[in-house]
C-alpha cells in the first residue's frame, strides 16, 4: 500500500530528438559549389596570409583578450562544480570538541540535582554516507563534467571569434588605407578639373553652373578623404580593443600590405564532419548530454534512499578523564527514506529538467542547421565575388585604357585635357570597386574558415559521441 502510494514519474519524459547530419539536406547544395577532399582549417589558419604583423597581432589577441579571461574564468569555475559534485558522492566525516560549563540547581531531584558548577567535556567524530542506489549523485557529478566540456568548448569558440574579428579588422585596417589613396587621387583630380573650369569660365567657354558643379565635387571628395582618414583612426582603435589594450597601441601599426584571400575548400563530407569541427557545436552535443543527466539525477529521488549514519566518541563531567573507556559511546543509525507525498514536487522537477533537455536539443538542432548554412552560403559568396572580381578587373582594365588614350590625345594635341580627367574618374571609380571587391573576397574567406570550426580539434574527451541519450530521449 505504502508503494503504491509513492510519488510517480510515470508520463513525464522528454518531447525532442536530435537532428542527424543526414538529415540536414545539403547535397545538391553542395553539388553546386566547390568541394574537394580538402583538409580542415589549421589552428594557426591566419599564418596563411603570410604577415608578421597579422600572427603578432593575434597572439596578443589570444593572450590579452578580455573576453578569452572572462572564459578562462568560467572554465575553472566549471571546474570547481566537478569537483564539489564529486566530493558530494562520499562521505561526510565531521569530528567535534567541545566543554561546556553547567550549575545543576539542587531543586531538581537526586542525583541529578546537587547544587553545584559542573563541566561537561565531550569528544566525537561522526560519518554520514548517501549510498546513492540508483545513481542520482553520479548522475549529478557526469553533469557537472559535461557542463565543464561545454564551457570548454565555448572558450575554444571565443578563441576563434577574437582570432577571425582581429584578421577581419586587420584586413578592414588596410582597406580604409586603400580608400584613403584613391580618395586623394580624387581629390587631385577634381582639384585639376577645378583649375581647368575656372580657365574656362574666365575665357568665356563655360558658364558658372560648370564651375559651381566642379566645386560641389570638389568639396564632396574633400569630404571623403577626411571621412577615410577617420575610418583608419576607428579601426586601430578597435584592434587596441580586441588586443586587450589602450589606443597607443593602435597607432603604432604600420600599414597593412594587401592581402589575398585565403585558399579554402569545403569538403563533400561537410554535414557529417562539421559537427566535430565546430566548437559551437560541440558545445550543444555536451549540454544535450549534461541535460540528460540532469534528468536522470531527477528520476532517483522517486526511488528508495539508504544512507548510513555513525557516531561515535567520548563524553565526562567535571575532572573526569575524558577519554577513559567508561566514557565512550557510539550509534549506528542506517537509514531508508521512501517518497510518499510531496504536493508534487518531484514531478515539477522532473518536467523542468524534461524541458530543459528539449530546450537543448533544439539549441543542438538549430546550431547544426545555421552551421551547414553558414558554410554553403560563404561558399556561394566566394564563388559569386571571384567572378565579380573577374568582371570587374575587365571593366578596371577598360578604363585604364581609356586613360591611356586620353592622355595620349591630349599629347599629341588633339584631345582636351578635360577628357583626360573625365576618363581618370572613371578609373578611379572603377579602382574603388575593384578595392572594394577584393576585400569581400578576403574577408569571405575568413568567414569561411571560421564557418568550418577555424580550426578546433575537439580532445577524446571534448566530443561526447551521439550515444543513446542523444539519439532518443533519456
């Protein structure tokens, strides 16, 4: 009757699985872009690039960061709940020593009461042991290791993103340089075509709304110089930021020399190898883990608990050796303890955890689909600008040549000195958006790399296979 009447976590589990790579649709995707049996992106991937300046700057970075001592912090605090959730799984052993001064009044009756100051001295250690049957404290302790795993992971994850945001920095950094030399080139242009106008209008040739115009694109380029000037500024104060550092050290950089994108291909096993790549990943595989014992921890407190309690020391009045035979005592005190009626406590507690291991499942779920799509879509990008750097590089020839024969024109006399600089802002034009193109196409690449783990090699003991309880529920 007593069993019957126990509290039940019969119809409580969890609702969600977990997606398998298979299941993620990425083959004709795939099918389209390029993939190759490639190798994986080195840890050191950045060293590609072939620029001192770029590695220094990112093992500051790695070493400096704050946020990497914010996750340095979080993984020995996780570190420490292992240890607590360990040590809660033996015994406790406590031993105590006390004397304590009493006067026992003579109304209380003989022999107790004598009308005299006593001292009470006693000594005693005691043991109280959970015997954890049914393994709810181990469950406890494999969940505080999985936790650890997952901060782990994210502190490898947060070690990528400052590598991946300094060498995008650091390429921004040489674009803005870029932009600010053809701004001037501009600039001289326009301030060229400024003289030329005002010789016009005072020859009569043209009117002021010519001159007027000029002026307007001469102020409009004015304009931007300062503006590309101030986007240097801006980026090496965000790399003195990303470096853990004060602004000093971002005027101390020398220039960046440009950049090729780094030569990256995706391999044709991407959904099944991705989620052992990618420190986001295997940090949603060990919370799914760490949520499944989580449950388990729940479902042993519906069960019978044994747990042995000892006592045992030694205890004396007044000036009566404390430790003589006589004086000893001890107790031993096993224990079972049966879940009756608790308002449904137990049963709240499980549903939450049944929650909580669906909500990171679908965490897990979620993460793997962003991951697959943020590989196919860097991929197309890089795909699409190499074909547009391809497209543009004709139209910057063209207009070079161009140039080149209004200049030529105008040496021999039979062109104006104003075509020439008309054809030189088409150059120029067509310079910007070259510039502009190849710094996507590097950055793309970046984001490629970090889209394929940038380089994270989970340890044997960072990527928890897809056992039962991540296949189904717990």
């Amino acid at each position: 009757m007593l069993l019957a009447a126990c509290v039940s976590s019969k119809g409580l589990h969890p609702q969600s699985a977990l997606l398998q790579p298979s299941d993620v649709h990425a083959a004709a995707e795939l099918k389209q872009l390029r993939t190759a049996e490639a190798s994986w992106p080195a840890p050191n991937w950045w060293t590609g690039f072939g620029d001192e300046q770029l590695n220094e700057l990112i093992a500051r970075a790695l070493a400096n960061n704050p946020d990497v001592a914010i996750a340095d912090a979080h993984l020995r605090e996780a570190r420490a709940r292992v240890e607590f959730a360990d040590a809660a799984r033996g015994p406790d052993i406590n031993a105590t020593a006390q004397a304590a001064g009493m006067y026992l009044p003579t109304t209380l009756p003989p022999p107790v009461g004598i009308g005299h100051y006593i001292l009470e001295k006693h000594v005693d250690a005691g043991l109280h042991w959970d015997l954890d049957l049914w393994g709810g404290k181990r469950a406890a302790w494999e969940a505080a290791l999985g936790r650890t795993q997952v901060v782990e992971a994210e502190r490898q994850a947060t070690l990528i993103a400052v590598s991946t945001n300094v060498a995008r920095l650091y390429l921004q950094l040489g674009h803005a340089f870029i932009t600010l030399d053809i701004a001037n080139q501009e600039l001289d242009r326009a301030t060229h075509s400024q003289a030329l106008t005002r010789q016009r209008v005072n020859a009569g040739i043209d009117g002021n709304t010519q001159l007027r115009l000029i002026d307007a694109e001469v102020a409009s380029d004015r304009e931007r110089v300062t503006a590309s000037a101030r986007d240097i500024e801006a980026k090496r104060s965000a790399l003195a930021v990303l470096l853990g550092e004060g602004p000093d050290s971002g005027l101390v950089l020398q220039r960046p020399r440009a950049l090729a994108p780094l030569d990256v291909a995706v391999p044709s096993t991407l959904p099944v190898e991705l989620i052992g790549r990618r420190a986001d990943l295997t940090a949603a595989r060990w919370q799914v883990e760490a949520s499944s014992k989580d449950i388990v921890e729940a479902k042993a407190e519906f069960v019978p608990n044994v747990s042995l309690g000892v006592l045992a020391g030694f205890v004396a009045l007044g000036g009566t050796n404390v430790f003589q035979l006589p004086a000893r005592f001890y107790q031993v005190a096993p224990s079972v303890s049966l879940p009756i009626y608790d308002g449904g406590r137990r049963r709240a507690e499980l549903s939450s955890r049944d929650a909580q291991y669906d909500v990171a499942v679908a965490q897990y779920n979620a993460t793997l689909i962003r991951s697959i799509n943020e590989v196919t879509d860097q991929l197309s990008a890089l795909q699409s600008l190499d074909q547009q750097v391809v497209e543009q590089q004709a139209a910057y020839l063209a207009s070079g040549d161009a140039w080149k024969l209004a200049e030529q024109r105008y040496r021999a006399g039979v062109g104006s000195f104003l075509d020439t600089l008309v054809a030189r802002q088409q150059l120029l034009v067509a310079e910007r958006h070259r510039a502009d193109l190849l710094a996507q196409q590097v950055d793309s690449s970046i984001l490629l790399v970090q889209a394929l783990g940038g380089g994270y090699r989970p340890g044997s003991n960072q990527a928890p296979s897809l056992s039962e309880n991540l296949r189904g529920t717990p």
